[in-house]
C-alpha cells in the first residue's frame, strides 16, 4: 500500500489548500489510478462471489438530446452487400456514460490541469499521430486517456445507494427531482456506508447513485428537448462545499469515483463555489466516471444484500484524449 499524506497534510498552491501534486511523481500520468496496484486488484478480485457480470454502460444513443449542448451519438450502418455490413460511429466522448480524463477539466484558479500542465497541450483539431505508438513525442499526449487506457482501470466497486436508501427509509418512490441542484450531504453519504456496512479501502473505486437515471426515464419529450439546449444544467450531486468533503474523498483514497449523473457534484455548484472537478482532476488526477448505468447494479446488490463487487473499466486508447467512453461493468 502507498504511503500517502492526508488532505490536511497536502501542500497548498498559490493559496488553494489539497494539492497533490508530486504525490505520484513528478511527471506522473495516472493521478490516482496509481492506486491500483497489482495487489489491490487481486484483492478486489475476491469480491466475485457469484459471477454475475452487470454492465454499467448507458445504451450509447442516451440521453438523446445530450447535456451541455454537446452532440448527439450518430450510428451510421454501411451495408457491403450480401450477409456483410460495416457500421460508424461519431461521437462526443462525453455525450453519455463516460469518464472524464485529465485533459478534460484542470483548476480554473490556477489555469492549468494536473501537476501544472498548461492548458495549451489540448491543441484545435485532429492529432498527426505516427504508425508505431513508440514514435509518439510524449509531450503531445501529455496526461491523455491513453495512459488510463494502457494500465486499465480494474479493482473493488462500492456502490452507495442514495437513491434507493431515500426510497426505503422515506416510503416515497421520487424522493427529490435528481433533475435539480439538490445537494447529497457528507453525512448522508456516511450514514447510506453505515447502512450498507461499508467499510472503505485504499483504492476503491466510489460510485453514487443519485437517481438521474429513474429522473430521466419519467422525462418528458419537451424536458428532454429542453436540457438539450441549455449550457448549464442542475442536478443532484455530492455537496462541494468545505473542506470535509474534500477531506472524505483524498483521506480514502479512492482510484476513481463516479455515479449516474452527468456530475459528480451537485450542479451547478452554489455561487463562489469552485468545482468540485477543479480538486479532483486538476489536482489529484483522479477520474470521474458519469452517466453509468446503476440501475440493474443497484438491483443485484439490494438482492445479494451486499454493495461491494470487481470492477473493471476499460478507457479508448485514445492517444490525446480528453475523455472516454465508460465501457465498464461489474461482477459480483
């Protein structure tokens, strides 16, 4: 297990307290995935009890009129004639269920993304890339998904059930509109772990689910139509105001946290607040997984009573990329 400081015991820079910067290394590419060390995915290997494999990847056409004015999923099929078809596919990386990479989002105070790489390695247009991966400068594809790509994302999944928990304690079946900025309190969090007797490890991978995707099922078409134009939304997400919560997520140790909203923190945050992206990307180089499927997971843990499973993710060897599809599942 790596020796690391806690939150209180991280650098500030230029002001801004929990910096983990140097944490890994200098030049370090991995931010937190460092975590997942070949022990601890092997340990996370014994959460397979069952061998049940849920996937925890959205349909790719979803949500049809994406947030943030991005761009729709286009599948094109190519018939070649005969029993023979090819098929293509543009899409916006961020369009649905996805992890944002360390290029995607740095510290807006600071002006630059994890372990001070300047903004300007995100250069306008298509990467001139050589025939053998070797042959790459390393300097155009600093902090690319393709460095989560090539060590894989893989180790033990906690599900903090939010939604369902408020469902079950409340005896209401909508608790609150995950389609507005409600925030989900530390001490909620806490108390769903105590419920689902969690206890968290070094290198866990955290996942939240708010209840967007149950929101976004009952939508209706001038809804969805609606979100799809604004460039800022609201949804429900982890309260980023203060230091605790902060404190929670660097003093576990989390390799990667996500849910199944298109934020991990409430959105937008409350006004003078920074993101809560800016401390998770831009310092610690951890990923944030969005838009995951939780629906069918959170059915199969409520079933075997337990919360806690195998994950494995698999990022686009994208050399460059700003972020990526999810192509993650379980296995409990």
């Amino acid at each position: 297990m790596l020796n690391l400081p806690t939150y209180d015991e991280l650098p500030s820079r230029e002001g801004i307290k929990g910096c983990a910067w140097g944490v890994f290394g200098e030049n370090d590419q991995l931010g937190t995935v460092n975590l997942l060390t070949p022990e601890i995915v092997k340990s996370a290997a014994t959460e397979i009890k069952t061998g049940q494999m849920v996937s925890l990847n959205w349909p790719m056409h979803l949500p049809l009129e994406p947030f943030f004015k991005r761009k729709k999923a286009h599948h094109f099929i190519k018939p070649r004639g005969g029993p023979r078809a090819d098929d293509e596919i543009h899409i916006n990386t961020q369009s649905g269920s996805q992890i944002d990479c360390l290029r995607h989002f740095g510290h807006n105070a600071l002006g630059t993304f994890y372990n001070g790489v300047k903004p300007e390695v995100n250069k306008l247009g298509v990467p001139d890339l050589p025939h053998d991966p070797k042959l790459v400068d390393p300097a155009d594809i600093e902090l690319g998904v393709q460095n989560w790509a090539n060590h894989g994302i893989s180790g033990r999944g906690v599900l903090l059930d939010v939604w369902g928990y408020l469902v079950r304690q409340t005896g209401e079946a909508r608790p609150y509109d995950a389609c507005t900025s409600v925030p989900i309190s530390l001490d909620l969090l806490n108390e769903v772990a105590q419920a689902e007797g969690i206890q968290f490890r070094h290198g866990d991978i955290l996942l939240i689910r708010s209840g967007f995707t149950v929101r976004y099922y009952d939508s209706t078409k001038e809804e969805r139509e609606y979100w799809g134009t604004r460039q800022q939304d609201a949804f429900a997400g982890i309260d980023q105001v203060g230091d605790d919560i902060r404190r929670f997520l660097w003093d576990n140790h989390f390799a990667m946290v996500g849910g199944d909203a298109p934020a991990f923190e409430r959105w937008p945050p409350p006004q003078g607040e920074p993101y809560l992206h800016e401390h998770l990307l831009g310092m610690w180089g951890c990923p944030i997984a969005e838009m995951l499927d939780l629906e069918r997971l959170a059915e199969v843990c409520s079933e075997q009573k337990r919360w806690t499973f195998f994950l494995s993710s698999w990022p686009l060897a994208s050399y460059g990329g700003i972020a990526s599809l999810a192509n993650a599942g379980a296995i409990l």
